[in-house]
C-alpha cells in the first residue's frame, strides 16, 4: 500500500470539501431574491412586478420580495440595481420609462440602459389606450384628430408628468396627425384619470392596467388603444393606425434586469424561469385581465429593443422639450 506524504494527508480534509463549496456557491437562488419595482406601489409595473414575483417563488422555491424604490421615473430603484452585487439577489422591474425614456430625459442620466445593466427577459408588453370623458362629442379617434384640428389650441390632455410614456403618447399623436392640445402634467396617472372623469380634460392617454377601472365602469370613453395590434384585455377596441393615424406605435413593457456582470449561469436560469411562467395559460390570461400580453424574450432581444427604443423616442422627447432635471 502506498502511503501519502503528510503534507496531502493534511490538505486532503480541504480538497475534499472544496467541490461541495463550489457547489453551494454556484447553487441559485439559495436565498430570497430582492425584485425593486422602480415605481409607486398600485401601479401598472407594480401590479405585473408582484404578479411575476409569485410565479418565480413557486418555480425558482425561494421567495421574491418585491421592494418599491419610486422617483425620478424609475431612475432611484433602478440605479440601485445597478450598484449591487451581481449575484443574482437584486433585480429591477423595468419599463420603457425607466429603461429608455429616463435616460433621454434627464440632463445628468444616473445610468446608460444599454451598457449599465444585464438584461434577462421581457415578461409583460402593456398598451396605453386613448380616452376622453363621455361629454366629448367624438367616438373614434379619428374623430378626436377632427375636433382637435377644427379648434386647434382650444382642448387639453392629462399625462403623469413631463416626459411619461403617457405625455410622449400626446406627443407623437400631436406629430403624426399635426394637431396641437394644452399638455397639463400631473404628478403620477391617477390624478389626472380623476380629472378626466370629471370632465376638466379632454381626453387622455394611459396604460391600460390603471385605466381598466375606469374602463370597465364607463366612467371614460375608449377611443384606440397604442400598439400595433389588438390587444386581448380590449380586442374590440381598434387600434391607432386602424383609425387612419399612421404610424403610430407607442407602448410599455416590463421587463427584468440585473446588475452589470451577472453570471451568464443566472441570467440563463432565470430567463428560462420566465420564459416557463408566461407559457402557462393561466399566467397569460391573469395578465390579460390585468390589460397586459404575457410575452419572454432572449437577453439580445431585449438589449435590442432598448436600444431600438431610445433611438425612435429621442427626436420625440427632443421635439416635446421633455427634458429636465
């Protein structure tokens, strides 16, 4: 029998160990996973954000705590994703308004979505819909593009705040039909959504999750919703350029994101988790009732469409003088 030195004999203990270490170093998640949802809690992106959240507890078997980190459109909550520790237990909820719009926005950006985050999968895409109050003597947006144009000057719209997906919606009507309407900016959709149920603006847009309220109770008139096709939560409402405002295309997502360098490992699993999650038919018609298209998306796919993204909406926040900060 051949004898081992003493010096193995004394590291034998260590070497043996070593793979069960690096085991339960690679093994993910082995602890709860802290999701920020970079907007109020109520919202649309929270409302997905908490949807999702459950689904990957159940799936992934460690909780996922959702976290509301609101201000400067995303900016705060997603800037702090960006600063953790790429390990897989901070994520962000991502939008079109923090992931492409903010940047575009603020004089000082916090952050280059491009480069600054790892991007996993989409989850959600959520259409805006264009209203007015039921006073409004239009019912097709066409005909709203017709009064705004007799009495140009004369109607006002309601946004969440210079900027939002929701103004630049405004915005985009006003460059692709050439009509002109008073923007009156709130601090955040619901107010404005009370406003335009009592009848002091004309017509606004939304996203559709917040707005099904409203909807449901025809408190408001639905005129079109934003995206290029029907949506399911609304499929007899036509959309934009079904009313002959062409081209238009404005819509939401919600998308997850992890810090810069998350391990390829992680970002695979937890890509495939969702992409397993928003198959399931239950999970897509829970996000239909909510007004939203479950959907999943490669991470190249979603670096895409955030560069794809700020390159249409720059000439338009440009064009609106949304800039700030």
């Amino acid at each position: 029998m051949t004898l081992l030195p003493r010096r193995a004999l004394l590291a034998l203990p260590a070497l043996l160990a070593a793979p069960r270490i690096a085991s339960g170093q690679g093994a993910w998640p082995s602890r709860p996973v802290r999701l920020i949802v970079p907007f109020p809690p109520g919202g649309p992106t929270d409302i997905m954000g908490r949807l999702l959240a459950a689904q990957l507890e159940a799936e992934l078997r460690q909780p996922f705590v959702v976290e509301n980190r609101a201000g400067a459109t995303g900016a705060i909550g997603s800037q702090a994703v960006m600063q953790a520790a790429p390990d897989g237990y901070t994520l962000v909820v991502g939008t079109l308004g923090s992931h492409a719009l903010q940047p575009l926005i603020a004089r000082t950006p916090a952050y280059d979505p491009r480069r600054d985050f790892a991007p996993v999968s989409l989850f959600a895409t959520i259409a805006n819909v264009l209203m007015v109050h039921p006073s409004v003597p239009v019912r097709s947006a066409g005909e709203l593009v017709a009064l705004l144009r007799a009495e140009p000057g004369r109607h006002n719209y309601g946004s969440a705040g210079v900027g939002s997906p929701i103004h630049l919606s405004a915005v985009l009507l006003e460059q692709v039909a050439r009509v002109q309407a008073v923007h009156v900016p709130y601090r955040g959709s619901a107010p404005a959504l009370q406003d335009l149920q009592a009848g002091r603006l004309t017509f606004m847009f939304d996203a559709v999750p917040s707005a099904m309220g409203l909807l449901q109770s025809n408190a408001v008139r639905p005129l079109a919703v934003t995206t290029p096709q029907r949506i399911a939560a609304l499929p007899e409402l036509p959309t934009m350029e079904e009313a002959g405002i062409t081209p238009y295309d404005a819509y939401t997502w919600n998308a997850i994101f992890g810090p810069p360098r998350l391990p390829e490992p992680i970002v695979t699993q937890l890509g495939q988790a969702i992409a397993t999650i928003t198959a399931r038919e239950a999970f897509r018609a829970r996000a239909t009732s909510l007004g939203a298209d479950a959907t999943s998306s490669t991470p190249e796919a979603l670096r895409a469409l955030v560069v794809a993204e700020m390159a249409k909406w720059q000439p338009i926040v440009a064009a609106a003088g949304a800039q700030e900060g």
